[in-house]
C-alpha cells in the first residue's frame, strides 16, 4: 500500500505558512526532526471554542423486504456524540542580559539555541500526551491514544491486537491514519496551530532576597488537543513483549511480521483520500523491523531512501520511531 494521499497540510506545512518574523519556521523545523509524528499530523481547529464536538454514527439504518401490499417501516442511523478537549502547555525562557551583551552580534543565534532546548522539552511531553495522556488523572491535558484503546473487551477493543506479552515490560505499534474525519490534533477555536514563540524582549528579574538583573525572556505556548473521529482509523498492537523480540524481528513468543497484518487488517479502510497512514513505534521496534526489512524473505518490510534518510515502511506505510512510545506499558487486558 503506497502513503494514503497528502492532500492535506500537515503541521510543519501549517507552520511555514504563519506570519512571523522568520524564526517560527526555523523552530517548527526543528519540532519535525524531534517528534516525527509531526511529519503526518492533521490539525483541526476545534467547533467548541476549546473543545471539539464530533457526532459519531454508532448504528445503519435497514431496509425492508417488502412483499405486495405489504407496509415498510422507517428507520434511521443511531449517533452520539463525543466532546475532546484542548489542553495548555506553556514555558517561559531567560537569558541573562549580560550574557547577550556578551555574545554581541552572536546574541540572537545564542537566544535561538536556548529556545531549542524548550522545543526539544516541550515536543518530547506533548509527544508523551499523544499516546499517554487521559484526562481522568490529569483533567488539564487532553486524552491520548493509549487510554481510548486500552480494553480487549471495550467497543473498540475489535482495533486490538493481543501480541501475548504480560508483566510490565510490555510496549505498543500504533497504525494511524490521519486525516480531518479519522484522527486529528486539535486547535482552540480563532487560535493558531502549534507551538507559539513570543519574544517579551527585555525585562527585570527579581530574586527572592530582593536583588535584581536583567534578562531577554521568551514565551512558549502551545494549544492543542487530540481526536479520534472514526476509530476504526486506529489500530494497536499491544503487548508486545520487549525482552521476546528477537533482532531478526522473531522468536518464539513474538513474530511482529504476523501483528502487524492482522492490525493493517483491522483498519476499516487503508486508503483514505487526502489522508495519511503510518506506524509508530519504540526504538527496539523499529530496530527489529529495520534487520527483517533486510532479509530478501520478507515482502512486507521495504527500505528506501528519502533527502539522505532510510525509510522501512510496512506494506507502503512509513514506520516512525518514536521515543515516547513506552517500553514499561502494562498488559492490556
């Protein structure tokens, strides 16, 4: 299956296309190359102010064989809906003034540097809250994929697949396809997508024994939430046993080739116009996937290069490796 189409602007094309003064794009760049996953999220702007309200079809109507003089009763579709919310992260950093002066013509490139290093921390945590967060325990961030998909047995649990692992050392392949009706991030309603930077310029810093310096502090926020429109758009491998993978991607308890087509085969549909379909998992995935591509055998795992970077993707999806992708889950029951 090649890369469903790509119609639609992911959040680093979002980004590039926002007025500012020529740093933003340089920072979303940066996002991209840290959290992969922003190379195919969709982002929507929520229809609720700081939430989104999605109406999902839970039931079809019937038709009827009718007979000669024989009535037809009327029917219809069963929905309800569903409300995903937004949550706030933000960070402020201070640069000593001092130091800037310092610096001279470099204090801009210096100033830059700090603010990769909150990218950087701020990526790696909304990339945790993706999968991780549930707004049970933590009601000011947004539900993530792990708590939607979390029961065998729930009205989703069709979506999973069982890799057999048990204890704590378990850990998930996600199968995504993003798109505006399947699964998107989300943006408070008049806001801007992504990651804000707001240069405050210089300001006093007072000390809790009363002395003062001066700093440049810049203002990081970043808005968002997630939804899942259609979760048969979704597919988990869960349970994978992380001390069963073996480096040819098989052993005796996991065969990940085998997982992986029974949850490409969960996907209601592996082409969605104007959306786009890839894989997510942790570094000790990836790495075995990355050794069976390599074997002639396997028909399913491919290896190409793009801009100078080797792509594995299985059956034409691209798999992302992600480090906040746990190795520590729980078994999924």
């Amino acid at each position: 299956m090649a890369t469903v189409g790509n119609t639609y602007l992911d959040l680093a094309d979002y980004y590039r296309r926002q007025d500012g003064d020529g740093q933003i794009a340089e920072i979303i760049d940066m996002l991209a190359e840290i959290n992969p996953i922003m190379d195919d999220a969709i982002a929507v702007e929520c229809n609720d102010g700081t939430s989104h309200l999605t109406t999902v079809r839970t039931g079809l109507p019937s038709g009827t064989w009718r007979k000669l003089y024989q009535g037809v009763q009327p029917s219809k579709s069963t929905t309800k809906q569903v409300s995903d919310t937004t949550g706030w992260l933000e960070a402020y950093s201070e640069v000593d003034a001092k130091l800037i002066k310092l610096a001279g013509k470099n204090g801009k490139a210096l100033r830059l540097d700090e603010s990769e290093a909150f990218i950087e921390g701020m990526s790696n945590q909304m990339a945790t809250a993706m999968f991780y967060s549930d707004t049970a325990s933590a009601p000011e961030e947004f539900m993530g994929l792990a708590p939607r998909f979390s029961s065998l047995s729930a009205e989703n649990g069709g979506q999973i697949v069982d890799g057999g692992g048990t204890g704590a050392d378990n850990t998930s392949i996600w199968f995504v396809v993003w798109s505006p009706k399947t699964v998107s991030l989300l943006y408070p309603s008049g806001s801007k997508a992504g990651i804000q930077r707001e240069d405050l310029g210089r300001a006093t810093k007072e000390n809790s024994d009363g002395s003062m310096y001066e700093v440049f502090r810049d203002h990081f926020e970043w808005d968002v939430g997630l939804t899942v429109r259609d979760w048969r758009y979704v597919s988990r491998v869960a349970n994978v046993d992380v001390s069963d993978i073996a480096v040819d991607g098989k052993s005796a308890g996991t065969d990940l080739d085998s997982l992986m087509i029974d949850a490409y085969y969960k996907l209601r549909q592996r082409r969605v116009r104007n959306g786009k379909a890839a894989i997510y998992c942790s570094t000790e995935v990836k790495t075995a996937l990355h050794k069976l591509a390599k074997s002639n055998s396997n028909v399913n795992l491919t290896i190409e290069t793009f801009e100078g970077r080797e792509i594995v993707r299985f059956l034409g999806i691209p798999i992302r490796e992600c480090d906040a992708i746990l190795t520590t889950e729980q078994q999924v029951t």
